[in-house]
C-alpha cells in the first residue's frame, strides 16, 4: 500500500470518527497485509490506535522517466519483409504514418506493441491460424523486431526480439543501454504500467472496450486508478470474515450433529446429563461453561442422573446376618423375661428393705413381739436367721429381674438400629425408570415400620417377617442400578468424547462470532471509503475525458454529462450519463458506432497519457474507420493537443486525417509507408512541421498578382516559424536524448519563445548567449545571417525571386540548426 | 458576385441556414449542395471584403492564397486553420464525388457555426 492512499485512509478513519470504533483497528492491520490482521484477531500482535497526522501539503503526482520512440525497425514480420525502419522523432509531437491497407503501416505499430508487451490485442481475438501467420510469407531469412526508446533521463534504449523459429511466442525481448549488457525487458519493470497506461489503441480494441460490457471496462479504466490497492485490502478483511464464518458454521454443525446423535439416544429425553447437553448445545448461544461442567463430571452433581444412580449403587444392602442376630437376641431376652414372670424387681426389693428394717428394728429393740400384727414371741432367733435368708434371696431376684429387663431393651434399641428409614435418594430416584425401585421403596418404607415398635416380641416378629422381602426387594434394586448406570455411561461416553472435542472449535467460535460483527462493520466503511476514494481518482480522467469527446464530438447531438465508476464485484461498470438533444438515454443504446469509437478514444487518451505512465508515446492504430469526416477535425485537434506533451504516433489509412492537420495548420510529421512486390515496405517522410509552413509560404510567393506586400508580410513569418520549428525540434531531442527531463525542456522552451533566445538554445545550447547568434550564423554563411535578419524583421520589401531564395534558404537554415549535434 | 458590401457575407450564410430550416418541395434533394454552395460563397466573400480592407489585390487572387495569409494578417493561426479546414469541407461538398454521401444537417450547422466564426473573427477589419 502507498503511504499516501494509507494517510488517505488513517485521515478518514479520524475524520469519520470511526477511529473511535474496535473494528478501525483491524482496518488498520489489513493495510499492512493479511498476516497483520490474522495475528491483530488472534491477539499477538496490538495495534495502537491511530493518532492525526501533522497536516503535510499534499504532494503534486510525480512523473516517472518518460519513453519516447526514435525508431521501429521490422524484419519478417507480418507485412513486412526485408527489414525496414520506421524513424520517429522522439519526444512530444505528432506523427501521423500513412499508408493504404496492407501497406505494412500497421507492422509497425503491432511489432512496436509485440515487443513491448509479448501481446496484440487484434490477433488475440482471431483464430489460431491467423496468430500463426505471423511470419513474413516472402521473407524467411529471419524474423526481428527492433525499437530504439529514448528514455528521459536515461539515453536510449534498444529493445529486440529475434525468433529462430516460427513460434511467436519463441525468443526472448531484451532491453539493452549503450555500454552494458542485453537483459530481459522485464527488467525494466514496465509490465503493469503497459497494462495500466496502455499507450497503444487499435480501431479494433476501441470497438471492443465498450463492447465487451461495462465490467471490462470499468477493469480498463480502473487499472490505472491503483483500486487493486483498495481491492486488496477488502478481500483480506472478507476473507478474514469468511474464515470465521466458516470456523462458526463448522462449530455449529458439529454442535448439530452432536445434538441430533443424543436425540437418537433411547434416554435422550430422560437421562439429565443427555437433555442439559442438548440443551447446552441448542438455540442461538451455547452455554460452553455448562458443557465444560457436565463433560468434567462437575455439574451440579445432586440433580444428574448418573450421580443419583451413583448413590443407589452405593446403598448398603440390608445386613440380613445382623437381622437375624437382632431377632434371636430379641427372642433370647424375651425368653428370660418370660421366665421372670411374675417377680417384680421392686416388690423384692422393696420387701427386702422391709425385712431389713425389721431385723434392725429387732436387734436394736431386742423385741419379741411383731410390731405390725402384734403376735407376741415371733421374733425368735429362728426368726432372724430365716429372715435374713430371705431377705438375700429377694435382692437376688431384683437384680436378676433388673438384668433382664435391661437386656430386653438393649437388644430392642439394637434390632430397631437396623430398621433406618429407607434413604432419601430412593425418594430422589423415582424418575429415573428404575423397574425395582417402587418395590424396593415398598419393601423399605414397610420395614422402617419396625421402628415405632416398643414389644421386642413384635418387633422380632416384624423383623423375621419382613427381612427376606425387603433383602431381597433392595438387592434387585441395587442390581438394576448398576446395570443402569452402566448403559447411561456407555451412552454419555460417546457423547462427552464428542462435546469435548468440539470444546475448543467451539470455544474459538464463540469469540469469531463477536470478530464477524467488526469485521462486517470495517467491510462496510472500506467499501463506502473505497468508492470514496476511487471517484476522486477517477475525477481528474473523467474531467479530461469529458474534454476530449467535447472535442471529438462536435455536431454529436449525444452530450456526455459524466462519466463514473460504480458498483463493485460482478456489480461494477461504467456510467456514461447521455443526454440525447436535453434527453437522459443509455449510452451504448444512442450511439453510432463512430461515435462509440469517439467514446472510447476519449476515455483512453486520458489514461494512457497520465502523469504516472512511464510511456511518452502514443501509439494509436487506425482511429479513423467508421468516423464521420466531420468528426475528423475534432480528432485531429484531440490528437495535436495530446502531442503538445506526448508524442503521439497514428497509424491511418485515411488521408482524412493527414488533410484535416494540414488545413488545420496542426504541426505534424507525415510519413508514407508504401509495400511493392514481395513485401518489400518502403518508408518515406512526407512532411514535417518545418516543410509544412515552407510549403505554405511558397504556395504564397508564387501566387501570381499577389498585392504588392503581401507575399513580403506573409512569407518570412512562415519562414520564422519554420525556423523556429527547427529550433525547439532540435532543442527538444538533443536535451531528451542527454537524459534531461521532458518537463524541464518544455519550460525552457516556453520561457524562451522569442527567436533569438530560442535560435541561442538551438545552436549554442544556452538561451543566455543571445550575442553569440549572430557571430555564430555568420559563421554557417553570410547566407544564414541575412536569413535569419530577414526572417525576423517580419516584413520583406523585396521582388518575389527573393522571397523564393528566402524560402529556400530558410529550409538550408532549418536543416543546418537540425544538424547541429 | 457583390464582395464590397460587408452584409452580403452574413446574408448569404442567413440563406444557407434558412434552406436548412425549411425545405420546400422546390427545394426537396437539393437543399444540401445549395446550401453548402452559398455557405462557401459566403466565407469567399468574407474573405474577400476582409483583404478589400486590408490588403486591396489580395481578394482578386486565389482562396488557397488568400487563407493562407489570413493567419498573418488577422494574427489569429487558429482562426485561419478553422477557415481553410471548413473551405476545404465546403468544397469537397460542393463537388460531386460518387461514392460520397451528401452531407447531413448536423454536419452543415457544424461548418455553418464555423462560416459564422470566420465571419466574426474578420469583421472588425472592415468596421474600421
């Protein structure tokens, strides 16, 4: 990209505000290249935000090293046989080469087109056997194309192509300067200017450019505005666009995929993990955080499926050996209970304590007598031992009583231990389908009954009658979980496997999805600057086409009101607002095809003649055909003032143009091209600029009863202008071919149009040495002295024999300063 | 034909343009060489009452003399290119050539415009 088109851009992007906007970043990594922007989306490389540049005076377009055409020299090619040179003067000025058809003139200008660009457009567009016609039928000796280019501050260059053979895309073009070697003409970097400035029109391309459709030549005219430039960096921000587009559709139809291989799943609507995956991966946004948990086994673990069947399978199964136990224990302590029947521990105990007293009651009062029912003598020694005895024997049956009843509780609260409420998680479990589940609920919600029972007889018959049914219930159940959870992991394997692997495209897609939305917003400003931008390239060349057909029209009622470039893409064309006598009509539909050919000259002048193009030279092959004779001084004119800077070659069969200029009092050189027998082409110089007005002024000096003086105001001013032609003719290619620039010359020449500065730069190359002129003519001859007095004084009083001799003499002196080195 | 009145140049391009406003029946097929003959009348006679002005004698010569002085006389290359380019078409018009088709209306108000030109551009020779 050019610094200046990337300013341009830098300046809008600020302008517009959109400097503000993420996506002008990206913008300005695509200026750079598509590896910029690649690396700027992917985060390893920042971009700063641009900042206003201080205001630079925008710089004038600078003219390359210009090619002008000395010579065009051709040997066995199409209708040329023996070699034969074309000379041209290099530098601005028009040359018109005349010829009749199939007098070899237009060898010229397709060998100086083949060999500069390995292509013509006119055989291009014929068949096969016609490219292959090529080669001279009367001349096989050999077959060259030879041009000699003066190249602005350069020297000459000689460019040749010799075949050995009857290919034409045989051997090779090399471009050669005095002093070194012959390289290829690649080498002189010209292969994209000669399709941009293209600066050879034939009547045939001329015809097609506006035939061939509006996109050919919209990609004609555009070439030269650099819009490749602008193209580029839109393709590169679409393609990024695109990569990305095509990252979120893959995303997306893996996504899919997956999510239709859980819908063909059995569980698909029932297995948790598989529906919240399928929900994750569905709708507009997925829930990539979701995924990422249920694939890692970390989601919200108490609600999944998978970890409920978990918690099934690691449910004890119920301890039947412990039941069994409990109930024999309860049984046991039961039996000893039974057989305690009867005795109460605290009865004994308590007619133990009573018989405790009495004894006491007895040892302290010594009585005899029962103090309760009065009985006299009863409390003997008898009494006492008997007594005592019992009263051991009623301790020991408390305790013995105690002891049972405490063992009948513990193996209660130890049997009622087992008999736990069935676990919440069966609760929990009742959607997942399990077959044995409400059975086994069943079997466990009835055992838990066992534990509001107090009797450890009823409790051990509870548990005897309900352990074998709930064992069994829970193992099935137990069973079944694994084999469930076992089918649920071998339909999720296949499932996390795949969401795992799709993660990280998905990952990327995600944030491609937020890149798309800048990038569609950068692509939309690009597109808007580019029109932009090219429409004020395009202005300059629109506005000097406008003024050229202006002149080439002439009594056309088509007015060309603009011409422009739209669209872009299969979409981009030419506009050609026409109106036809004020009414607005399509070009292409109103025109004739002469005035078509106008059409496409004025757009082709322009361009072929920028200020960019390294081309000084024009070479325009038969522009004549199927143009009115009255659009002819108009052509002529668009040509004349097109060679006040370029030299402009036209290869015409139509004397039309050659008559126009000469009435016109254009300046140009005519040359003849004539072909004998055999191909043998001859090329002759008709006319000059110089010859021109020496013609003219003869044509005066010997018209007979011409008013006494006249011929004598008339003729020198020809002869002055003659000479002066010799002048700037000869100042222009001694100054081109010493490398100077064509600019420089012209304003020299411009500064110094009076005759003796200009007679100064012609013969002493210095428009200061105004004095030495004289001294220096008289040295030619005394001749050319009275010549150049005569010349300038303006007027000459004398008879019309001398105005013959001034004539004469002045062409000696035209062609002497052309001598000069 | 009457050179020394500066009306008739005018009158006779009037002429012109009129056949090429309204044909009438007598005129039908016509129209376009009269009207090329009096338009090339009409420049010949401007010349000729310029150089009455300007340089007596010269009017009686040639018209290719004539034009070709005109540039240095009225200092106006230019001028004098369009008059010899647009004489040369009026008489290349004038001639029958047979396998030249007639010019066409637009063609004649071109060369007419120029006649025009020509006109103007010597008039002040003979106003002085």
């Amino acid at each position: 990209m050019t610094p200046e088109l990337k300013d341009r851009i830098v300046d809008r992007l600020i302008g517009t505000g959109a400097s503000e906007k993420p996506w002008a970043l990206a913008i300005l990594a695509a200026l750079e290249d598509e590896q910029q922007l690649a690396a700027y989306l992917e985060g390893t490389k920042h971009i700063s935000k641009p900042s206003a540049r201080e205001a630079e005076p925008a710089k004038p377009g600078t003219e390359p090293p210009g090619a002008y055409v000395s010579s065009i020299t051709v040997e066995g090619f199409r209708g040329v046989g023996r070699a034969v040179t074309l000379k041209l003067r290099p530098g601005p000025g028009l040359t018109l080469v005349v010829g009749r058809n199939g007098s070899g003139k237009s060898s010229f200008a397709e060998g100086l087109e083949f060999l500069l660009t390995g292509h013509n457009y006119r055989w291009e567009k014929r068949p096969r056997v016609w490219v292959d016609g090529w080669r001279n039928l009367h001349h096989k000796d050999g077959a060259s194309l030879h041009a000699e280019l003066l190249v602005e501050g350069q020297g000459t260059l000689s460019v040749s192509r010799t075949w050995k053979t009857d290919d034409i895309a045989g051997g090779e073009t090399t471009v050669k300067r005095r002093g070194s070697a012959a390289q290829p003409l690649d080498s002189m970097g010209w292969n994209a200017a000669l399709t941009t400035f293209r600066p050879f029109l034939s009547y045939n391309e001329l015809g097609s450019l506006l035939d061939e459709g509006p996109s050919t030549l919209y990609d004609a005219l555009s070439s030269v505005l650099g819009l490749e430039e602008l193209n580029e960096v839109q393709k590169i921000l679409a393609n990024a666009r695109k990569a990305r587009d095509a990252q979120v559709a893959d995303a997306k139809a893996e996504a899919e995929r997956i999510s239709e291989a859980i819908a063909l799943l059995e569980l698909a609507a029932v297995d948790r993990r598989l529906v919240n995956a399928s929900r994750a991966l569905d709708g507009a946004s997925w829930d990539i955080a979701a995924l990422q948990d249920l694939v890692q086994g970390e989601s919200d673990a108490d609600t999944t499926d998978i970890n409920l069947l978990g918690r099934l399978q690691a449910i004890a199964p119920p301890d039947e050996t412990g039941a069994a136990n409990a109930i024999r224990n309860l049984r046991a302590t039961q039996g000893v209970l039974a057989d305690l029947a009867g005795t109460s521990a605290e009865r004994s105990r308590a007619q133990a304590q009573l018989l405790q007293q009495a004894l006491a009651f007895h040892e302290r009062h010594k009585a005899k007598d029962c103090p309760v029912c009065r009985t006299a003598g009863v409390l003997s020694k008898s009494w006492v031992t008997a007594t005592r005895k019992e009263m051991a024997k009623l301790k020991k049956d408390a305790a013995a009583c105690e002891a049972a009843e405490s063992a009948s509780s513990a193996a209660i609260r130890d049997a009622q231990r087992l008999v736990m409420a069935p676990p919440p998680t069966l609760e929990e479990s009742k959607d997942l389908g399990l077959a044995t589940l409400p059975e086994a609920l069943r079997c466990w919600t009835a055992w838990a009954e066992g534990r509001d029972i107090e009797s450890a007889q009823l409790l051990a018959d509870h548990l005897e009658t309900q352990i074998l049914e709930f064992a069994e219930a829970v193992k099935l159940l137990i069973g079944e979980v694994r084999i469930e959870k076992q089918r649920r992991e071998d339909l999720w394997r296949p499932i996390a496997a795949a969401i795992t692997a799709w993660l990280p495209a998905a990952q990327d897609a995600v944030r491609a999805k937020a890149q798309i939305k800048e990038l569609k917003a950068a692509e939309a400003w690009w597109k808007e600057t580019s029109a932009l931008v090219r429409d004020e390239r395009f202005e300059p060349i629109a506005g000097r086409a406008l003024a050229v057909w202006n002149q080439l029209r002439l009594l056309s009622n088509v007015a060309l009101g603009g011409i422009g470039l739209e669209g872009v893409a299969q979409r981009r064309r030419v506009t050609l607002q026409v109106t036809v006598d004020g009414s607005p009509a399509e070009a292409l539909g109103v025109m004739s095809q002469g005035e078509l050919h106008a059409l496409a000259l004025s757009l082709f002048l322009p361009r072929a003649t920028l200020p960019e193009s390294p081309f000084r030279f024009l070479s325009v092959d038969d522009p004549v055909q199927s143009m009115d004779p009255s659009r002819i001084e108009g052509l002529a004119r668009a040509f004349a003032d097109t060679a006040k800077t370029r030299q402009v070659i036209v290869f015409t069969h139509d004397d039309r143009l050659h008559e126009a200029v000469r009435r016109l009092g254009l300046s140009a050189t005519v040359i003849g091209v004539t072909r004998r027998a055999r191909s043998v082409v001859e090329v002759r110089q008709i006319t000059d600029p110089v010859s021109n007005l020496l013609d003219d002024a003869r044509a005066v000096a010997r018209t007979a009863d011409l008013p006494k003086g006249v011929a004598g105001r008339v003729v020198p001013g020809f002869c002055r202008t003659a000479i002066e032609a010799a002048c700037m003719e000869t100042v222009r290619r001694r100054r081109l071919a010493r490398g100077e620039m064509h600019d420089q010359v012209e304003e020299l020449l411009a500064a110094n149009t009076r005759t003796h500065p200009l007679m100064a730069l012609a013969l002493l190359d210095d428009e200061r040495r105004t004095e030495d002129v004289l001294p220096r003519l008289r040295r030619i001859g005394a001749w050319a002295l009275d010549t150049f007095n005569t010349c300038k004084a303006g007027s000459h009083q004398g008879q019309s024999d001398d105005l013959q001799e001034l004539i004469e003499s002045s062409g000696k002196l035209a062609a002497k300063i052309t001598e000069a080195p | 034909m009457r050179w020394d009145d500066e009306t008739v140049g005018r009158e006779l391009l009037g002429f012109a343009r009129s056949l090429l406003e309204r044909s009438t029946d007598d005129t039908q097929g016509l129209w376009p060489r009269a009207a090329v003959l009096l338009a090339r009348q009409s420049l010949e006679v401007a010349l000729k009452t310029y150089w009455s002005a300007m340089a007596p004698g010269l009017e009686e010569c040639s018209t290719r003399a004539q034009l070709l002085c005109l540039g240095t006389y009225a200092g106006n290359d230019r001028l004098a290119g369009r008059a010899n380019q647009v004489w040369a078409a009026l008489s290349r018009a004038a001639h029958f050539h047979p396998y030249e088709l007639p010019p066409t209306r637009e063609e004649l108000l071109l060369w007419f415009d120029t006649v025009q030109e020509v006109l103007e551009g010597t008039e002040p020779a003979w106003n002085r």
